[in-house]
C-alpha cells in the first residue's frame, strides 16, 4: 500500500513536469548588446525536408532573436563540454568509454526547443549533451565522466550512463538499439496516462541496422505509440561507412509503413520545425521516423582517432561548411542580433563556466566503497560478497 | 589506441565458443592461461612466446591460409578490428573471405549459422563479450542443438563464434563482463579447450599432489564456472583435498565502473585465499 501511494505520488510529479524553462542550460551567460528581442522572424531551413508517406512541413521555421542566441549558447556550452570532456580523458580523469556528441549539436538543441520536459528522451550512449539539452548540470556531468559522488548517477554509471528523472529523461544505455523498445514502453505508458507527451527514441545509423529497431517499429506502428523514432545518421556506425552497413540509407523510408522525414541534423531550426511536426503527428498518429543528416567531429570512441575510414577533408569540409554553431552565428551576425566580439565573449563566459564546473566535479569524492553492494536490488537479497581482506570485509549486499 | 589495445589485450582474453579443432597450440595456450582455469602451456609447441592477440591473429590467418572455405567477419573486422586481432587479412584473403557486418549480433551469429551448416568454417566475431547477448538465442538455441535436434542430418560444426571478455582496468559496465557460464551450461556449445572440455585430468592430477585447490574467474561468484570445478574436482578428490576448495571471483554485483579493483579478483585476493587454504 505504503509502495502504491509512492507510486502514484511520482506519476503525478511526472504529470506536473513544468513546462519548458528558457533555456535549457543552467547557465547565466547574459553577454550586454547580444539582441535579446522576441520579435517574431523566420527564417528558411537550409534544405527542403525529404518525406516519405507523409507530407513535410513548410521550410519556413518562426524563431525570434533571443531564441537564436539562446541556441547558440546551448550548442557552445555543448561543444565545450565535449572538448574539456576529450582532454580529461586524455589526462585519465575520465576512464571507461567515453563517446562525445561534438558536431551533433544541433540535434539535441532543436529537439529540446520543441518539446516539453513532459515529453520523453531516451538515447544510446553517446548521451552528454541529451542531458546538458535536458537542463543537466555541467558539474554532474562531469562529475560522472570521472566517476564522483555528485554525478548525476552518483558516480555509478560513468560517460554511457546518464539520466535526468525530473526531465524525463530515460538516458544513457550501452548496447547498440537496446534503447530503442524501451523508447516505445515509454510511449505507451504516457498514453495509457493519457498524457499529451511522446517519447522522442534516438539511435544512430549503426543501430538502424539491428533487428530490434524493426521489431520495436512494428508494435509502435500497430498500437499507435505516441512515439518520434529519431535516427541521428551521422554516416558511420562505429567504424563502418552507412554504405557498407545499409543497404538503403536512407533511413527516414526504412520504417516501411511508419512516416519518415529526413532533416538537415546540423540545422538547428530545421530540427526544431521537424521535431514540433513530428510531435503533433506522433500524438495524433502515431509513429514517425525522424532521420537527422548529421555528423560526428570525433571518433566512435575515445579510442578511435576516427581518422581511418574517413579523410581529415572530409571532416574538415563538414565543419567548414555545415557546423551547426557557425550556422547560427553567421544568423546571428546577419541580422544584426550580436556583433562578433559579443558573440567571442559569450563562448569566452562559457568556457568559464565549464571550466568552474570541472574544478567542482574534481572536489566532489569518489563513491563510498559500499556503493559496490548498493542498488544491485532494490531490498537486501542475502548474498555476501568479500574484499581484500576477507576476514573483516565483508558484507552482505543491501 | 593500437598501442593501448595491445596493453589491454594481455589482460582481454578470447572466449572461443565452438569449434571443430584447435587453430594452433599457442592460442589454445593463452586462451587457457588467460581463462585462469588450467596452468597453460605458455608458447606452446612453437616455442616461442606470443602475446594473445598476436596468437590470434596468426591462428586466423592458419584457419584461412589452410581451409578455403573459411571466412572471418564481425563488425570492423575489415580494418583490423578494434583489438587488432584481425589486422592484415582482408589484404591477405581478400574482402570476399574477411568481411565488416552490420551492427547487428543477432543477425550475425544467425548468419555464421547458416554458413557453417552449408560446410563451411565460419568464425564470426563479437566486437565485446558484453554484446553477445542480443545473439544469444541464435547461440544457445540454433547454433547448439542443429546437429541433435535434426539427428545429425545437419549441424554447424565449423562455426567459431570469438569474442573478447573480461576486464580491461576501466570498462565499465559494458566492456568487461565475463559470459562465459551462459554458454557452458547449453549442450553442443564446445570452448576452445579450455572449459568445454575442461582439462579435468590435469587439475586432479595436481589436486592429488597438493591437496589444495584454488580457482579464480572474472565472473561473479555464484553460478560461475568456478563452481562446476570446485564440485566436479570435490566429486574426483575427495579423499585427497587437505582444505576446502577455495574460489576467488568476481563479486556478485554488476562491473563497476569504479573500484574494479574491489570487484576484482585480484593478487592480494588471491594471495589471502592461499594462505587461508595452505594454513587450513
């Protein structure tokens, strides 16, 4: 009884998730002179969308001045953290796997400006900035790449395995398109509670091609799940080319019966337009595949330079020409919203800020040691495990 | 990370499931060293000392250079593979024999089914232990009972299923698990030489000499593969053990992320359980 009340007290907390705030970093960045007006503004997305069996929506994307600065302080704040993540790997503070989202940005911008903290996210591993998106904190981040006490999963799960509860936010799970079932649980369960929230379930071009996508597909289609399957194609599954691994790329028409729309992922507005579509139409029909043309800066992993099947060319003309930070920038100097240096000093204030975070997740200690034997059940189950020494060390798993 | 995954190989070893023979006397000996179940012949009849992952290497390239109907593929095999093991043979034996899969390990262990039951020697490899269970059920399912449940009409007899396990000193929780009990407890599943069969022979012998018996595994503690040999050896020496059969293992939680040491069964465990039994 005492369990159901509990229960039924987090359903409501859930139900009660507070819109979503302005913005979705906890950070303070307010450089003067960057414009701050709500001015309605459109603005065209950098291609048109590619559809299947659904009909895209309009290229045209409202967006207002303060909003454009706000993604661009998102996605900075983002490719920093990646970056500061990539160097205390490098130093070993960082151990594990550790797999970074720098090129991708815009991704998890776009998405977060379209939904509520109502709605769902639940991704793979290459999880940070789903979570900074999700209004994480950068010293939790950083607290649980380097395993301490204050990360957001107490220093417990490490870089694959971060999550956000009172976002919705469902992390952070290791296994190539194990995640995404889980995604379509989720859906159901929020339409059981007759909430008006979707789940938004990421995978990469790698996990396309496992046989558990299609088989979550399938029962998302038949019972109508209030689910947005988002295919961040960033063209390499770990180490193999989409071209070598699929058969058809185009990952937005593999959904067969399930509506797909191919989206310019370094496109921060573009994905913003795409994900409010496919939010709508996930509510009203069901689901619908979202593929995000993106691209990784980084290897797989901190252990893949990432150079070996793919040309340094290649990666710098994606940087040069598609960067998703210098799209909004170029937006934001075009239409006379901040001026360069303003828009230096914001990403100086924010390497600040990341920085302050680092030195807050170094403080914090490691867990303590009888961290091992905790969580493994929810009650004490009666095993007994030793350590060193066994006489005195020992005990049994709570 | 060449570099690093050579370090790390040392400690990573390969769990061979399956298989027809043996490739070569020095990877059977390291894979058995590296299992921590039998005292291994180190270097093996070559005589020469090799790491694991170069054993592997040179094993797959014997299985391919002798048996033109073998074929090594997983996912980034093509390019050496994340460990290394498979590095030079897509340029020796062409991309038709040594091939990348898609991120799928249900679809490759069926695949590699199929292949080995056309009389062909498949070795298909799983990029980490902790993947292999999305192919679980192509493995203990399909791949084990072919040649039983059809009355030996058909079987899979050539299929070699590798991947390494085991922890690398900060894997985390997805890239160190040790499986290997899963697999020892399906019928028709066969290790390289080192589990399934184990080497029961040489422990008793040993057994009967000492009295004593310690075994040590990576994998949690109950249910572990320790276990089988502590009862089978239990069984064969009774009369003849001086102290209870000690194990030293994995403890009973999930792999941590941090403190692996403590999971660990590590050389002051392993030292605390010997000086608890040669003292009993």
């Amino acid at each position: 009884m005492a369990a159901a009340v509990v229960l039924l007290r987090r359903l409501r907390g859930v139900t009660a998730a507070p819109r979503r705030a302005a913005a979705a970093l906890p950070l303070t960045t307010s450089v003067r002179g960057v414009s701050d007006s709500t001015e309605p503004l459109t603005i065209e997305t950098s291609v048109p969308y590619k559809s299947h069996i659904v009909d895209p929506p309009p290229r045209e994307v409202a967006t207002t001045a303060r909003e454009l600065a706000t993604f661009f302080r998102d996605m900075s704040a983002m490719r920093r953290a990646e970056i500061a993540a990539d160097s205390l790997y490098k130093a070993k503070l960082i151990r594990g796997f550790c797999h970074l989202y720098d090129g991708q940005e815009a991704v998890a911008v776009g998405m977060e400006a379209a939904t509520t903290r109502a709605d769902a996210i639940i991704t793979a591993y290459r999880d940070h900035c789903a979570y900074l998106a999700r209004g994480g904190d950068l010293a939790a981040l950083f607290a649980e790449l380097m395993g301490r006490r204050g990360g957001c999963s107490r220093g417990k799960g490490g870089s694959m395995h971060l999550y956000k509860k009172d976002a919705n936010f469902y992390g952070g799970h290791g296994i190539v398109g194990a995640q995404v079932p889980l995604g379509c649980g989720l859906a159901f369960a929020q339409r059981y509670r007759k909430e008006a929230a979707v789940t938004f379930d990421l995978y990469g071009d790698g996990a396309a091609n496992q046989g558990q996508l299609f088989e979550a597909l399938n029962m998302a289609a038949l019972w109508k799940l209030p689910v947005v399957l988002v295919c961040e194609n960033n063209h390499y599954g770990m180490g193999t080319a989409e071209w070598r691994a699929s058969k058809s790329p185009a990952y937005y028409k593999r959904g067969d019966y399930v509506p797909g729309l191919k989206v310019d992922g370094m496109d921060v507005l573009a994905v913003k337009q795409a994900c409010k579509f496919a939010k709508q139409h996930a509510l009203e029909n069901g689901p619908i595949i979202l593929e995000m043309d993106t691209y990784r800066y980084h290897g797989h992993s901190m252990s893949d330079p990432g150079s070996t099947y793919r040309t340094r060319d290649e990666i710098a003309g994606i940087r040069q020409e598609r960067d998703p930070i210098e799209r909004v920038r170029k937006l934001l100097l075009a239409h006379d919203f901040a001026t360069t240096q303003e828009l230096k000093d914001m990403e100086k204030e924010i390497r600040k800020q990341v920085d302050t975070a680092i030195a807050k997740a170094k403080e914090s200690p490691m867990p303590d040691p009888s961290e091992l034997f905790t969580n493994v059940y929810v009650n004490d189950c009666g095993l007994e495990s030793f350590g060193v020494d066994r006489k005195v060390v020992r005990t049994v798993l709570p | 990370m060449a570099a690093k995954s050579l370090r790390e190989i040392r400690r990573a070893a390969a769990a061979g499931i399956g298989s027809r023979r043996c490739f070569s006397g020095d990877a059977a000996a390291a894979a058995a060293a590296a299992a921590g179940v039998a005292e291994g012949k180190v270097g093996g009849g070559a005589g020469k000392e090799v790491n694991l992952f170069t054993a592997i290497n040179q094993a797959l390239h014997i299985a391919l250079d002798t048996d033109p109907r073998s074929y090594v593929f997983g996912e980034d095999v093509g390019f050496g593979g994340v460990f290394r093991c498979t590095t030079g043979l897509a340029d020796r034996f062409g991309r038709n024999r040594v091939f990348n899969t898609p991120l799928c390990e249900q679809g490759i262990a069926g695949f590699a089914v199929g292949l080995a039951a056309m009389g062909n020697r498949a070795i298909a490899e799983i990029q980490f232990a902790d993947y292999i269970f999305p192919a679980f059920d192509q493995i203990v399912n399909e791949a084990a009972k072919f040649r039983y449940r059809s009355g030996n009409e058909f079987n899979c007899g050539g299929l070699t299923i590798r991947s390494p396990y085991g922890a690398v000193g900060h894997g985390g929780h997805y890239h160190s698990q040790s499986p290997e009990a899963f697999f020892c407890h399906v019928p028709g599943l066969k290790h390289l030489r080192t589990l399934i069969p184990w080497d029961k022979e040489t422990v008793e012998a040993s057994v009967s000499k000492t009295g004593k018996l310690l075994v040590s595994h990576e994998a949690p503690i109950t249910g572990g593969f320790g276990a089988e040999i502590a009862a089978s050896i239990t069984e064969r020496c009774f009369q003849r053990l001086e102290a209870p059969v000690a194990r030293v293992c994995g403890l009973d939680t999930p792999f941590p992320l941090v403190y692996e040491t403590f999971y660990m069964p590590t050389k002051n465990k392993v030292l605390d359980a010997i000086k608890a039994t040669v003292n009993y």
